[in-house]
C-alpha cells in the first residue's frame, strides 16, 4: 500500500501540524497516522463524502450574520482531527475552561440578580433587547449550578487527555 505522503511536497521553512523538519510524522500524530495508512486514498474519499452527506442529512449549520449570501452555512469539518500535542493541550485546556467559568457566571448572573446591568458592566439593552435572552428562565438555578452546558464535556476532555 502506498504511503499517504507519497506525492505530499513539504515546504521547506513552514511550520508543519503533521510533520517535524525533517520531514518525520510528528510522536502526536504518529498514532492516527498510522490508522490513516491502512486505508487506501478511496477510501478516505469516500469516509470524507459520507461525513459531509450526514451534515447535510442533520441539517448542520453555522451563522454568519449580516452575509448578503444569508445566515446559515454548511458546518464544514474536515475528516482529521487536529491534533494537539499533551503539553500544547493542557494550557489551552487550562484557557478553555477559565472561559467557561467565566460565561457560566455570566449567565448565572444575568438569570439571576443582574449585578453586571445594575453595575453598568452590561448594558441592559444588550442583554434584554437580545432574541435569545430566554425571560422565562430567570430566577432559575440549574442543577450544579451550569448554565453553560458545555462544562461537563470540557472537564470530560481535560481528564482523558490528562489520562485521568
């Protein structure tokens, strides 16, 4: 089976996700690679065709607001994952999560005793003139107190990359 690097021409003096400078699979990547190599090129098209059809078939989309072309687009996700070496993830990792902690008590606040409007850190304008504020929802205290909901999934993350 042919090399998936075969016909792949490196760029002398740019850095490289994949590759080191000299050209080898970088310890990170070496394990995916590896699995990549098992596969023919067909097949990797074909993995990568049936990805895009099951965003489609989901109706999977992201907004770009104030785009003449209109809101919505396709989610675009390309078929490797970007890999990120242990120690590059634990910092970021580290900023990630701060900045959940953070919209987490932002949104406790603005659903709860609105410190920030009253503070004038917000405007209340912003926050109230928004179509997605959710005026139902204040006084509500969500179990553990996570109005993110994305913080179990980033502690989840942290823990396996850190073995744990």
């Amino acid at each position: 089976m042919p090399d998936l690097l075969d016909r792949y021409p490196p760029t002398a003096g740019n850095y490289h996700e994949l590759l080191d400078d000299s050209g080898a699979v970088r310890a990170h990547w070496r394990r995916l690679f590896d699995q990549l190599q098992r596969s023919t090129p067909a097949q990797l098209v074909q993995r990568q065709a049936l990805l895009t059809r099951q965003i489609h078939e989901n109706g999977v989309t992201y907004n770009v607001y104030a785009d003449p072309k209109g809101a919505d687009r396709p989610w675009e996700l390309d078929l490797l994952p970007h890999v990120i070496a242990v120690d590059e993830w634990q910092q970021l990792s580290a900023g990630i999560a701060q900045r959940a902690r953070l919209l987490n008590a932002v949104l406790a606040d603005l659903y709860g005793p609105q410190r920030l409007i009253a503070e004038g850190l917000l405007p209340a304008e912003l926050v109230f003139g928004h179509n997605n504020f959710l005026w139902p929802c204040q006084g509500i205290k969500p179990p553990d107190g996570a109005f993110c909901t994305c913080m179990p999934s980033i502690w989840r993350v942290r823990l396996m990359v850190a073995g744990g």
